[in-house]
C-alpha cells in the first residue's frame, strides 16, 4: 500500500485502493484519505470515476443533500460504456422503482406507504419468528463444537426471516435462498447465473403479489404478512403498484439479506478478537443485563459494519462537499465505513468499546434515506 511517509517537500502519495490488501483492512488507507484527501476522486474497479467522501461531517452533508440525487439518469456515463460500470441503471425497470433509487417527491409518496406496512407493531410481532429460527440454526450444529458461522447460521437466518416477514411459504424459501446466495456470490451483473436469479425471483415476487391481491379482494381481513400490507397501505386514495410493492420486497429482501450475513460475520469476528469484550458481554448477558448488548450492537455497527459504502449519488448541479468542487454529473460514493472511524466525531474510534456512549454511528445511513429497516435489522 502506498501512503508511507514522503520526503519533504513532496506532495502525499494516495494509498492504493481496491487491492486485496485494502479489502483485507481498508482503515488505514480511509485514515490517511480523511486526513490528507477527504474528498478523493478516484477510479474504481469497474472503471467509473467517482468521489470518495470520508470525513463525518461531509458524510452527514452529503447524504443529506438532495442536489446529490440517487437517481442514475443524472450520471454523465459515456453511452459506450452503459451497462459496464456496475451503476444501477441498465437493469430492469421494474425492480428499480424502490426507496434506494429514486427522489422526492416519487421518494416521499413511496416511503410514506410503505411506511404504513413497516410499522413498528409488524416487527415487534415478528421478534418470535426471528427467535425461533435463531434457536433452530443454532441447535444444528451446537453439539459439534464447531461450524461455518457464515454458512450454517448468518446466511440462511436473515434469508428465512425476511421470507417469513414478506410472506413467502415456507416451500418456496429454499429458492429464494438458492437465488439470493447466487447474486450474493456473483454480485450484481448482467450475465449469466445472476441474471437468470433476478429474472425467476421477480417473476416469483409478480405471481405471489398477484395471487395475495386476489386474496385480498375476495376477502379483505387475511394476510399480516408484509407483502399484503404493502398491498393493503393507503394514502389519500393512491397505493403501490405492482411494480412498486415488487421493487420493495426485491430491496427488503436483498439488500436486508447481505447487510444481516455480513453484520453477523463482521460482528462476531471483532467479538473474537476482542476477547475482554466478549468476556463482559457474556457477563451482562449471564445477568439477563440488556443495556450491554444494546449499545454493543450500536458499536459493532459503527466499529466494523455491514456496509462500506453508501448506495450511489449523482451531483445534479456543481456543489462543494468537504471544499472540494464536484461537477454536475459526477458519482459521488459516502464511505460509511471511514466516516465511523472519524476522531473528530468518536474519541479512540480506531477502539472497540461496546459501553461507548453518544454512538451516532451512520451504519444506517442519513437523512431522508435513512434506513427504513433499521428497527428490524436491529
């Protein structure tokens, strides 16, 4: 990695980024870009250029600012390169018109629903069915003495659960979880495997969402699932189209699948290389103490969390972020994971203290994007 100590007199060196060796630590390389580049433009393996944002405070502008658009229409790709730059806009439509893609006022109609089916009655009530599962996965393997963690119990938990929560029968999961682990494994391209996975799960999510308005119409009191509330959600007369309620269980599902599986991996691997902190988490916990694990939970999202890099923006108009001019048209990347370990925000942020207080961490985004699964996640 680049970023050593530089003679005097010569400019910095930025580090290099998207090597094996940042995937296996990227922090110091975000330390040194905070203090020497905040606002970095960089090329990324897939060839676009973008801007790196790192530092707390412009993070929190940035994802707040709404002439940074999330709509990939306003990126100023070269028509030569469409489709090749891992920027969401050649896929199909049809699963795209979710709350990650799209701003006010088509961001604000939608949230608003789909706000009246998530809602904090359906995932407190859904606390048991997440319990039960966490039991039965754990009770797979708890005699052997070991396991693959990622395997046998982060993978297939938020896969089953949030299956569960959208209403999926339970016959039908083991598909879901074959094409989930596929775009997981593969990413998400156009080719091969990954596309035939997204074709078959939404052509599953059209029949089930038809098959449960059907049912609904015929008898409009069955159905506490979420799909059937994002059927039923209502404001001022207008409702989710198809389309809409499908684009919504395909993000739940995906985006909510690979945050818990790398959440839980991440989570569990400071744990064990944290051993006094695992130590007095096993304690409270022994003591049936809750106020631990809650703020341990907060402090593993900021300390290692599930998502590096925030969900694309698009500056729809030239606009300083952090004293760098980004153009109209550029790509700008928040990156969570280097805004968690800012020291002007949290003392010692390079330090795993699941007693840390004040713990704004932006695990879960900002603003009006702010996650809206967060409470389940949690």
């Amino acid at each position: 990695m680049n970023g050593q100590p530089q003679p005097p007199g010569t400019a910095p060196v930025p580090p290099e980024l998207f090597t094996w060796e940042f995937a296996s630590d990227p922090y110091p390389a975000y330390a040194w870009l905070r203090e020497h580049a905040p606002v970095h433009r960089t090329r990324l393996p897939s060839g676009v250029e973008a801007w790196l944002v790192t530092r707390y405070a412009d993070a929190k502008q940035a994802l707040a600012d709404q002439r940074l658009s999330k709509n990939p229409a306003h990126h100023d790709e070269p028509a030569h390169a469409k489709g090749k730059t891992g920027i969401p806009g050649e896929r199909k439509a049809e699963l795209m018109t979710h709350l990650l893609n799209i701003d006010p006022p088509d961001h604000t109609r939608l949230r608003r629903l789909v706000s009246k089916a998530f809602t904090p009655r359906r995932v407190a009530e859904f606390a048991p069915r997440v319990q039960e599962l966490t039991d039965r996965l754990i009770d797979g393997f708890a005699g052997r003495g070991s396991a693959d963690l990622i395997h046998e119990f982060a993978f297939p938990l938020p896969i089953y659960a949030i299956c569960d929560l959208l209403g999926v029968p339970r016959e039908d999961q083991d598909d879901f979880r074959d094409w989930a682990g596929m775009m997981i494994r593969h990413g998400g391209g156009p080719r091969g495997g990954v596309a035939r996975s997204v074709k078959k799960m939404r052509g599953y999510l059209a029949d089930l969402i038809h098959r449960k308005r059907q049912a609904l119409s015929e008898e409009p009191g069955p159905g506490e699932d979420l799909i059937s509330g994002l059927i039923r959600a209502s404001d001022h007369g207008e409702h989710l189209t198809e389309n809409e309620a499908a684009a919504m269980a395909f993000i739940l599902l995906f985006a909510g699948f690979e945050t818990t599986v790398n959440l839980i991996g991440n989570g569990t691997y400071a744990l064990l290389t944290h051993p006094g902190q695992r130590a007095r988490l096993q304690d409270s916990l022994a003591r049936e103490e809750r106020g631990l694990l809650e703020t341990g939970i907060e402090e593993l999202l900021r300390y290692d969390g599930p998502v590096e890099l925030a969900t694309w923006r698009f500056a729809t108009e030239p606009l300083t972020v952090g004293g760098q001019r980004i153009a109209a048209g550029d790509p700008v990347l928040v990156v969570l994971a280097a805004a968690d370990r800012d020291p002007e925000r949290f003392a010692d942020p390079d330090v795993l203290d699941l007693t840390r207080r004040d713990n704004q961490h932006l695990g879960y985004g900002h603003g009006i994007h702010y996650c809206l699964g967060a409470p389940l996640a949690r």
